[in-house]
C-alpha cells in the first residue's frame, strides 16, 4: 500500500465505503477480514495468522492497510510489562447507504459551484493537477499512482500486459455524477489529479491519456508514457 501520508485532497474526496470496497478487493484482505468475522472477539495478528495458517508478518501487512482504510479497528491492551502492549484487532461496521446517499449530494452541490462559477474544463483540470501534486511522496514511484486511485474507490491494478504503463479502474465511485449533465468535469479533474500525482511521484513518466468508458462497467485506464511525450487526449472524454 505504501507509506502513511497527510490527510490531503485524495482524503477529502473519498467516501470510506469506497475506501473499504478497494481495500477489500485483494485476496489476502478478504481472507483477513473473513477471519475477523468468523473469529466474533478481538483477536491478535498471532491469532489469525494462525486460524489461517499464514506467517503473522504478512498477516500484520494486511492489518495495517486494513485499519487505514477503516475496515479494521485495533486496540491495544494495557501495559502489564515490559515490551510492546498487544493489539487486538475487530472488524469495523460498514458505513452502508446513508454515507453514499450524502456523497452523491456532495457532488451534485461541488459540480453546481463549478457551473456557477463559470470555470471551463481546462480551469478544472488544472486545479486537479495542482491537488494531485500534493499527494505523492516525491520520487515515490509509479505505484503512488495506484495507491491514490485505490483509496479513492476506484479499485485500480496494473494491466497484465504492460506493468507501469497502463492503470485500469474497475470501478467508477463517482457515476452518479459522471451521468450528470457536465459529469465530464469528474473525468477531467481526477485526469489532472493523475497527472499531478505522476509528476512528482514519477518525474520521468507522464499520464498520456485517459481513456473513458461507460462509469456503469468501469474500466477506465489511465496511460502513462515518458514525460516528454505528447499528451494524447481519447476522443470520449472531450468535453
């Protein structure tokens, strides 16, 4: 998942069910989440490393992604002696339909204001671009880009065919607002946030182009290539 950032613009846009749906969408997390539920109690990671017959190591990996994106909850006992206190771990609850119903509301009002203040598709994009930047650790790599995409819910991998240079999203956390009349600004705007995040994440790649399908089946990719290539804009996503 990579290292721990500030609460920044990928924060403030991410619903925590689609932050719960990404994190969730590995194997190994769903194994650990499944045994949290199964197990009913607090447990350690000791615990369920060993109800799944997995090295706790790898076991605490999935915890610590697991307890960021707000699935799991841990607490750690108190102090009896000397060493580390242990922590035990739960299953936190869902935050189900209310938080989505506000988060569509969210949008409706934020793509209002943009009407309203009569900023074109380039203002946009550019404004995006600008927040992206701050989200990566400088020179942190091309995986910042997908660590960014999948707190925000968009349940991003890497195609098989060509690691690093192309990331699809399987899933559109924003369709409501994509199908709106003037959804195209969604697009635009995390197109810019991608092309922040690569900037500084990345400085030798660049995001070509972001290629736009039905936010319904999702499957969007975003294309990076060197930096100083041109940027190669899909027919779809003009606005």
């Amino acid at each position: 998942m990579g290292a721990a950032h500030p609460p920044g613009a990928v924060d403030a846009l991410t619903p925590a069910r689609h932050a719960r749906a990404a994190s969730l969408a590995r194997p190994a997390a769903r194994r650990v989440a499944a045994a949290l539920e199964a197990a009913r109690r607090p447990v350690t990671a000791q615990e369920l490393a060993d109800a799944l017959g997995r090295h706790h190591t790898g076991v605490r990996v999935q915890l610590r992604a697991l307890e960021r994106a707000g699935v799991v909850e841990g607490v750690s006992d108190p102090p009896r002696r000397r060493g580390r206190p242990t922590r035990r771990y739960t299953l936190t609850s869902d935050p189900g339909e209310r938080e989505a119903a506000g988060h569509r509301e969210l949008v409706r009002l934020l793509m209002g204001l943009v009407r309203q203040t009569g900023l074109g598709p380039g203002d946009v994009e550019r404004f995006g671009e600008r927040q992206g930047w701050a989200v990566p650790a400088p020179g942190g790599g091309a995986d910042e880009l997908r660590w960014a995409f999948e707190r925000l819910g968009f349940a991003p991998r890497w195609a098989a065919v060509a690691p690093l240079s192309e990331l699809v999203l399987d899933q559109c956390p924003f369709a409501d607002g994509v199908e709106a009349p003037g959804g195209e600004v969604i697009c635009l705007m995390h197109r810019g946030l991608a092309r922040g995040i690569a900037r500084r994440a990345c400085p030798g790649l660049a995001i070509t182009e972001l290629v736009i399908e039905d936010p319904r089946r999702a499957g969007c990719r975003l294309r990076l290539g060197p930096a100083d290539g041109p940027a190669i804009h899909h027919p779809r996503e003009s606005p």
